[in-house]
C-alpha cells in the first residue's frame, strides 16, 4: 500500500507551529480551504492529541472524518 501524506494541525495561538502554506491563505480567521488541505488527494492523515484521524473527499462531494 502506498504511503499517504501525513498533515500535522497545531493550534494556531503557536505561530511557530503554523504551516505556511496554510497560513499564507486568504481566508477567514479559523477557515481553512479543503483543496489547500487535500492537495488534490482524496484522503489525508490528521494527527490530533496522540490520535491519528483521516479526512476523506466522497464521490457524492463530502468530507468524511474518522478515527
């Protein structure tokens, strides 16, 4: 199975932590585009709190997050 990307979130009062290509996004305060999350994938890996949590992109145009 291939490796999938793996997308670290930190809290955003950490600006050190802050990716910056999400960071440099024109968006609203706590508003993240989901293309600029996916990068033209359907699934990515979201760690949280010692969890690993995956973002999936539907047919049906939904997002789907699990554990």
């Amino acid at each position: 199975m291939p490796m999938r990307p793996t997308l670290v979130l930190r809290h955003p009062a950490n600006p050190i932590s802050r990716a910056p290509s999400l960071s440099a996004m024109p968006s609203m305060p706590g508003q993240v585009d989901s293309g600029a999350l996916l990068r033209g994938s359907r699934e990515i890996l979201i760690r949280h709190g010692g969890e690993t949590y995956r973002l999936r992109h539907t047919r049906n145009d939904k997002l789907i997050l699990t554990k």
